[in-house]
C-alpha cells in the first residue's frame, strides 16, 4: 500500500470516528442536557452507535482498517432502526400501525427543525455517512491489497 493510499485510508477512518462521536455527543446532549426522555427506538439506535465510537477510535490509532466491515454492520442495522423510527414520526401510515414503544411514544418529535430533521433523522445521517465512509474503506483496502 503506498503512502498516498495510507494516508486517504487513516483520513476515512479519522472522518468516521468523528462522525460516530458527534452522534454520540449530541445524543447525550439531548438527553443529559435538554433532559429528553430517549424512546425504546433511541435506545437501540445507541447501542448501535456508541461502541463505534470506542471502535473506531482504538482502530485509527492502530491503522486497522478491517474495522470498517464491524462498522459497516452496526451501521446498516442502526440505521435501518433510524429509518423505521424517522418513518413513525413523519409517515401517517406508520403512525397509525406503530408499535408500543414504552413510556415514551416513538412517534413524539422532541425537535423538528425545518420541518424535517428530527433525533432519528440526524442519527440516520450519521448511520449513512459511516456507512459510506466504511465502503469506501473496504474498496480502498482491497485496491491496496491488490496492486
């Protein structure tokens, strides 16, 4: 693997750390801060985002870039719960059939700026730019690997 290669590779991983951690920080800040009870759906939503924080982090220091296919997974997975949980709040057919989410709806909007971005459609986001940046690790990888 060249220098140049190295170093787009190590840049991805650096961008998706700080990703996970942004997500990580404004969650707490939400709940721990502004004192928004976090739904059943946000919960998972965190399991699937907190340890990449920690992942993501032990791995850019050591340049182990496998870990964009751990990522990868846990992204896809807390995404797609991201997704069910933005379609609850904002698509009237999801409304009508949602599931109980615990004391706190899923389909409440602490926050809805410009009409759109809520808690889940921010961590969704997050999820798809991880997402991303872990494909593009994995390709960059086995290009290095073949070349």
């Amino acid at each position: 693997m060249n220098n140049n290669n190295a170093k787009t590779l190590e840049n991805a991983l650096i961008g998706a750390w700080g990703i996970s951690l942004i997500a990580t920080l404004g969650s707490l800040y939400f709940s721990e801060i502004l004192k928004f009870i976090p739904c059943d759906l946000c919960w998972f939503q965190r399991i699937f985002m907190y340890p990449q924080v920690i992942l993501l982090g032990l791995a850019t220091i050591r340049k182990e870039y496998g870990i964009a296919r751990y990522s990868l997974a846990l992204s896809v997975i807390g995404g797609s719960i991201s997704l069910y949980h933005y379609l609850l709040q904002k698509v009237p057919f999801f409304q009508s059939h949602a599931i109980s989410c615990g004391r706190i709806p899923c389909t409440g909007q602490y926050i809805n700026w410009l009409g759109f971005i809520t808690i889940p459609f921010l961590a969704l986001v997050a999820f798809f730019l991880i997402s991303v940046l872990s494909i593009f690790i994995i390709r960059k990888e086995k290009e290095g690997k073949q070349s």
